[in-house]
C-alpha cells in the first residue's frame, strides 16, 4: 500500500515537473506552440517534414504577430527563434560573445567540416569570430 502512494507521489512531482518546464516561454509571455511532452515542437520532423520544413513553417506561422523573436522546445529544451533583423545583426555582431552557444553539432577531431564558426561553442567560437573580423580589416 505504501508502495502505491509512493508510486503515485513521484507520477504526480513528475507531471508538475514536466508541465512547469512546458511552460516556460508562457511564462514569460513570449510566443509558442504547445509541445509536446517527448518531442517538444519536433513532432513532425519525426513522421512528416523536414527540419528546415519546420523552422520555415513555424517562422511563417509566427511572422504575423510582429514579435522580435518566438519560442519553442528542441525535445525538451527551451530554445528561441530570432526573427527581427535588427536583434539578429546585434546578437551576431555586437552581443556576439554571449550568445555563443548554439545546439548544433561540432566534433572538429573526428569530423573537421562542423568546425565552422556557426557550430563551434564557448571560448573558440568567440576567438574564431574576432580572428576573422581582424583578419577581414587588414589592408
């Protein structure tokens, strides 16, 4: 019987947790699709559209409510989609070194072409795009 409750106990902490961490970008008033709990907004780049499909769909969906940026969840992870100009070039250009983090895929040891300064994370992204900004410059 007490196994039960238990049972029970942790299901219930499970489902506020999950519900709480769906909400994130509600909470915050900022734009998005409901997910879905296992997938997030990915639930159709599994059995029906491409993920570039999804991203030209969901930036469509979302473009006419004139927001800056929108929300959505990679899986579980709450992550934002820039779609003004303007915050894009700032976030590139002038806040560049903390937005340096990106969710794609980089191995430059055993796969060297996801090098690339779009992948690449923390202090060498950073040092990547200062070395070409000043490599660019020069007469």
């Amino acid at each position: 019987m007490v196994s039960i409750y238990f049972a029970l106990i942790a299901l219930l902490l499970i489902f506020h947790y999950l519900g709480r961490h769906f909400s994130y970008w509600q909470r915050r008033g900022i734009p998005c699709a409901p997910p879905n709990w296992i997938l997030g907004n990915f639930g159709d780049a599994v059995s029906r559209k491409s993920l570039c499909q999804l991203f030209r769909d969901y930036y469509e969906k979302y473009k006419q409510k004139g927001g800056p940026f929108v929300g959505f969840y990679c899986f579980a992870q709450p992550t934002v989609m820039v779609m003004d100009p303007e915050l894009i070039r700032r976030i590139l250009i002038t806040d560049f070194p903390k937005f340096n983090t990106h969710m794609m895929y980089c191995n430059e040891r055993d796969d060297p072409l996801t090098g690339q300064l779009f992948n690449l994370t923390g202090d060498r992204c950073v040092f990547l795009k200062y070395q070409r900004n000043w490599v660019s410059k020069k007469p």
